[in-house]
C-alpha cells in the first residue's frame, strides 16, 4: 500500500468491548475520522486493539507511525473484580484492625429476603494474608504510638512466605498523617523486593476506615493484571507505532497516564463505559439536546447514564459487582442485556428469561456460526429481521440465520409457541431489562424521563432505541453517525484528568470561605501536577472544586460543585443552599441542623481535541435514494415489510418512515411502526411518533434547556401517574 506522508498527526481513540473492539483514528488538523470493529481477544485484549490498528491505518492510508496519541477505554479491571482473578493481596492494617474487611458494612441486596439468598463474596485480601501493625495516629495526625518496626519486619516475613503478588497498607487515621504507612513502605520494600505496594493515603485520603481499605485492596488486586496489560500494550505500539503516547480512560470520563494508570488502576474500573456517555454528549451537543439518556448496548451488557444540561452526573463510589469502592466515576448502571444475552425458560418456572449470562465474544451468539448454540438476544434480531441479509456486522461477521433459527426455536418449544413470536418475547424482555436501568438514573434520582432524549449507541443499541423511547416517552431516539464506534470517539476526544481530595471535618460555624478556598486552591495545584507531566499547559487546564457536605451530625453526606467565584460573594451559603437543594430533591426535605464539611477536592482537567463534524449534503424528504430493498420483519406480533436503507446513501432533511431498517459497517438502526426518523444536518437519525411536533418541519429540533428536576418521592410519583397515562393512550 502507499502511505500518505507529512507532518499531520492522528489520535487513536480505542475502546474494547467484550464483543468487538472499535477504532476511531482523527486527524488532528482536519477532523476528519476512520473507524474499524475487529472481534475482541479476551484471552488478550492487546492482540484485538493491534488488529484493529492495522485495519484502520489501512483504510486512512497512512503510517502507523504518524499516530501521536492513543486513547484507550479498557475493561481489563473491570473483568479482573467480576472474574475473582485478580493478585493474591496482603494487607497491613493497625492493631486491632484486622478484620475491618469482614466486618464490612451491613447492607445486603436484595429487599426483606435477600438476606435468605445473599452470597457474600470473600474479601479481595483474605484474613489469613492480613497482618496487624503496631502503631497509632489520631485523627488530627498526632502519632499516639510509634511504628513497632522489629515486630513489623517478623510479620512481613511470615507474610512472604505466602508468596502474596500485591500489598496494601491501611492504617487508622493515615489521611490526617501518612508517615506510618510510608515507612511500612520502605520497610516492604526490603523484605518483599518487587511486590507493588498501594498505600491507602495516596489511593484515597479520606475518611472512615472500611472505604479506604476496601478501596486500596482493590487497586492492588488489579495492579498486577492492568500493569501487564499496560505493558504489553505499550511494548506493541511501540513496535508498530514509534514513540506513540498511551493515555487511559478514567471512570470519571477524564484520561489518566499509562503510569497513573499502572499505579491507580482502582480509577479505572468504569474505563470502557465512561467513553460512551463522553461521546454520547459530544454528539447531543451537536444536535441540539443537552438533556439526554444515554444507553450503550455491546454484547454482554447495556450502560445506562443521565445527562442533564450537558453535564454529566458524576458519582464518588463504583461499584462493579457486588464490590464498590470510593472513586469517582460517571454514574453508570449496568444490566446483563445485551447483544450475546442467552435466552432460557427455567424448568421451575416456565417464564422466559433473557441474560444475565452471555455468549460473549467465544463462542457468540448461533447466527455468528462460531459453535454457539445458545438463542441470544442477537439471534433473536435475526429472526425477527431486523438484522438484514445484506450485512455484515462489522464489516466481515456473516450472520447465520439458519442457526439463529435452530436456536430460538429451542425457545418456542418451551413455551409452546411459534419461533417468532419466542424471538418477539426475547426482544421485548431484553428492552424491559434495559428499561428498569435506565428508571434507576432517572425517577428513582426525581428526574421525568419524558424530560430527556435517547441517546443509543454500541453494536446493538439502535436495535433497541425506538423500543425503548416508546416505552420512557424519551423523545427523540437519537442514533449517531458510527454508533457502534461511539465509545472510541468518547475516548478519542476526551482529556488528561486528575483530582486532589483531603478530609476536612468542621461545621461551617468553625470555619471561614476564605480558609476553604485556601485550600482547595492548594489542592488544584496538586492535581494540576500530574497534567504538567503530560505536558498540559497552564492555560488549557480548567479547574473544579467540590466539598462533600452533611448535617451536623449525620452519616449521609452529598457532594456540591463550589465554584469560587461565588464563595467568595455569598461565603458558605453558596455551599448550604446547593446542599439543601439536592436533599430536597433526593428526600424531598431538608433538616433545620448546622451544616458540616466531611471533605474538600479539587478536579483538573485538560483541554481535549475540537472536532467539528461536518454537515452532510441537504436533500428532500424522500430517502427512496439510500433505498437497497426490503425485508419481511416481525414487529408488534404481524409480520410486515420493511423498506432497507443504507445509512451512507441518507441526507438531510430525509424522513424514513417505519417500518424500516437502516445499515451500515457497525450497527443497524430499527425504525418501528407509526414512527418516523428525521436525518439532521450532522447524518443523526431522530426518531420521533408519527405525528410529534417535532416532524412539521425539516429544520434541527430546538434546544432544550436543561431538565429541571423535580423532587425525591413527588417526582417519582408524578413520572410513574404520567407514564401509566401515556401507556393507556397508547393502548
């Protein structure tokens, strides 16, 4: 091949899913993209993401070598928490202290009766690799009893004989003075050579002992597996990249170094699905609606998150699991939904059930003819039709609809019904699975989901967008340009991120705006540290600060954004009142009690690449031009044609009318019955019912302003009396 040399450069955004693994190369002078899909290697990850390379680099025609940066969402400790195959970790904790892992917190899931079916998974670092420390600190960071450093050195040495992979140290009161967990440092260091060390004041130096422990031991039961994996990376892309700069994906949407990465991959935990509510909210942006749903459907799971006036909401705990810890995140939920969902009729019950277990990757769903016999939610698409002939998922996958077929009609036997309408069952289920999560960030939080547009993206997720929008009353189903290569963009566009956070417990009659903003002040140029390594420089980066707030007295605490602006013109109200909002909003009250501080942070972030996608050729209303056939569908229980369209061949200002189905390299869109999708200038689909004021015209919907959302217990009552209205009108 000939290559297109000169002095442009490209960025690499890759995102590695649990099915395929998608590329999005952008040339940075230009903004102009290339996407590739290649399967995923779960045996290792790397192998997929150099495929992919090579596949991408040869559609743009240019030199891998040209790549300067590569944006990386990854799921490698993500599968290490939810597969148990993480480090053998040893943890050091004060005396008294050792069984802080087991005595835990006492919530359990699951209702009145989970407790009858609840299975405690065992802590990341068991008892028997736990050893205790004698020392003590005050909360105020006094030392009240020195390091016993003999008595430590005897118990490191016991420990090693374990032959542990990772250490954690965790000790009582290290936020407030951490000189005790350094020197167990130092002194591991000599008796355990080699064996990475996480310390519980650098991971997270807050508060309440069980948190940061959990959370420490987490980033050292990942350590060993992300740092191989970071490695290897690095070592391949060098090779066929040159000195390419590896950034990884935070699970607060914001890029970590390759170093950061190895060191804290606790912050890493939601990598993968931060990327597509990034990207997602760069297209909203676009096309006019900063107040969205956002659902994310791959092969084994759907993504669900909130975005309300084009921000994001952010979270200070993940969970992954039934494990969580204290790291800021994009507020995700995750269901077992997806693309290789099995379907199965349990013997006990007779009811269909779909997912959570998956066909994942190997072998796949019985259409990808890779050996998998099981019906998935994909093979179910196929026998309802809407996976056309004509398509190859994601450029050479041929589907086998026979074996999808044979599959599902295991299915219709159970329960004693035609194949299509098992796969119609199968279908339906998936989409209330997917809804149940996307009510978990939206009423169950006071916000209307009737308030917000859909967003969907990922292989399957345009499958699935009308269905669910009928079904919430979101409106407009929005499918983007390259859906299945979302996530890769999110990554793609994204910048370095790093926060700064310390405890800081006073009641607001203790303290002064001005001894606030001193210190958060401090902490934001520690955070902007990490940047300046990256090469950030000072006028790119943007700071926020946040403090996390209670009532005097009380174990809840929320998190307020500060800006200090307005500190410093309403002093501690402008952090009172914001509080006593969202308490409204989350309990539908606030409590007449002092306000107290519990800790202060401060977030910094770069600047990431401006792209300006460009508008696509305006056309009339009849899209017959991007027509390339038809197709017999099973939609709402009759079998109907729907009209195929290749979405290259769309324009603006086309309206495809349902039923229809809409192709291309990563995904395929459904356009149901009754409704309507309306191309806008940037080639994003947005389905609306026949007859929505949105459909009068042919210009780009309004913006809306951001959804106000409404509080605790009345929203939620208000959204299900709306949504019960809407589903009889509809009958």
């Amino acid at each position: 091949m000939t290559y297109r040399l000169g002095v442009m450069t490209y960025r690499l955004g890759v995102d590695v899913g649990g099915t395929f693994t998608d590329l999005l190369l952008v040339d940075e002078k230009n903004g102009r993209t290339w996407s590739a899909k290649v399967p995923s290697t779960p045996a290792d990850q790397s192998i997929g993401v150099l495929n992919g390379l090579a596949r991408v680099c040869d559609q743009a025609g240019i030199d891998p070598k040209l790549i300067s940066h590569v944006m990386h969402g990854t799921t490698v400790a993500t599968n290490t928490v939810l597969t148990s195959s993480g480090a053998r970790v040893g943890l050091v904790t004060t005396l008294g202290y050792r069984q802080v892992l087991q005595i835990a917190r006492s919530f359990v899931p699951g209702g009145l009766g989970g407790w009858v079916i609840y299975n405690k998974s065992l802590p990341m670092a068991p008892l028997k690799l736990t050893i205790e420390a004698d020392e003590r600190v005050s909360s105020r960071g006094e030392v009240v009893r020195p390091l016993d450093e003999a008595g430590l050195r005897q118990s490191l040495k016991e420990l090693g004989k374990h032959r542990i992979e990772a250490l954690t140290v965790s000790l009582i009161n290290s936020f407030a003075n951490a000189k005790h967990e350094q020197r167990v440092k130092e002194i591991a260091a000599e008796i355990l050579p080699g064996v990475p060390v996480s310390l519980s004041s650098e991971v997270v130096p807050e508060m309440q002992e069980y948190e940061r422990t959990v959370t420490t031991v987490a980033n050292s039961y990942v350590r060993p597996v992300v740092q191989r994996y970071v490695h290897s990376l690095q070592t391949k892309l060098a090779a066929k990249a040159g000195s390419v700069k590896i950034h990884i994906l935070r699970s607060d949407g914001g890029l970590s170094s390759a170093k950061s990465a190895e060191d804290y991959p606790v912050n890493l935990l939601m990598s993968g699905p931060a990327g597509g509510v990034t990207g997602a909210l760069w297209v909203a942006v676009q096309a006019g609606f900063p107040n969205l749903l956002t659902v994310d459907v791959g092969g084994t799971s759907t993504d669900v998150a909130l975005i309300n006036g084009g921000e994001p909401r952010l979270r200070r705990e993940t969970t992954v699991g039934d494990v969580t810890v204290r790291a800021s995140s994009v507020d995700i939920r995750t269901v077992g939904a997806g693309g290789g969902s099995i379907a199965h009729v349990p013997e006990l019950t007779g009811a269909l059930r779909v997912g959570p277990q998956s066909a994942g990757a190997d072998p796949g769903p019985a259409a990808y003819g890779r050996g998998g016999e099981e019906p998935t939610a994909t093979d179910a698409n196929v026998v309802l039709g809407n996976l056309p002939e004509i398509q190859r998922l994601g450029g050479d996958l041929e589907l086998r609809r026979d074996l999808a077929f044979k599959a599902v009609e295991k299915i219709g036997k159970a329960l004693g019904t035609s194949t299509r309408d098992a796969a119609l069952g199968i279908y339906d289920i998936v989409n209330e699975n997917m809804v149940g999560a996307l009510r978990m960030v939206s009423v169950e939080q006071g916000h209307d989901p009737r308030e917000y547009a859909l967003i969907a993206f990922g292989g399957a997720g345009p499958l699935h967008a009308n269905a669910l929008s009928r079904l919430l009353g979101s409106w407009p189903s929005i499918i983007p340009p390259g859906p299945g290569v979302l996530c890769a963009l999110g990554d793609a566009t994204t910048a370095v991120r790093d926060e700064a956070a310390r405890t800081y417990i006073r009641k607001f009659s203790e303290t002064t705006p001005q001894e606030i903003e001193k210190i958060l002040t401090r902490l934001s140029n520690s955070a902007a540290k990490a940047l300046e390594r990256e090469r950030v420089p000072q006028s790119e980066m943007q700071r926020h600060f946040q403090v996390d707030v209670r009532y005097h007295g009380q174990g809840l605490r929320l998190t307020v954004d500060v800006k200090l602006a307005e500190l410093k013109k309403r002093g501690l109200r402008a952090i009172s009142d914001p509080f006593d909002e969202e308490h409204k909003r989350l309990f539908t009250f606030a409590l007449p009690l002092e306000h107290e501080f519990v800790a202060l942070r401060a977030v910094v972030q770069g600047r990431g690449i401006r792209l300006t996608p460009p508008p696509i050729k305006a056309g009339k209303a009849d899209p017959a031009a991007a027509a390339v056939g038809s197709q017999k569908v099973y939609m709402d229980g009759r079998e109907r044609t729907a009209t195929v369209y290749d979405r290259a061949g769309l324009q603006a200002g086309n309206r495809i009318a349902g039923p229809a189905i809409v192709v291309e390299m990563d995904s395929t869109t459904v356009v149901l019955p009754k409704h309507t999708g309306l191309v806008d200038r940037y080639g994003n689909i947005l389905i609306y019912p026949d007859g929505h004021k949105a459909l009068k015209g042919l210009g780009k919907p309004a913006a809306r302003k951001p959804a106000k959302a409404r509080s605790g217990a009345k929203a939620k009552t208000r959204a299900k009396a709306k949504a019960g209205k809407k589903t009889k009108a509809r009958k």
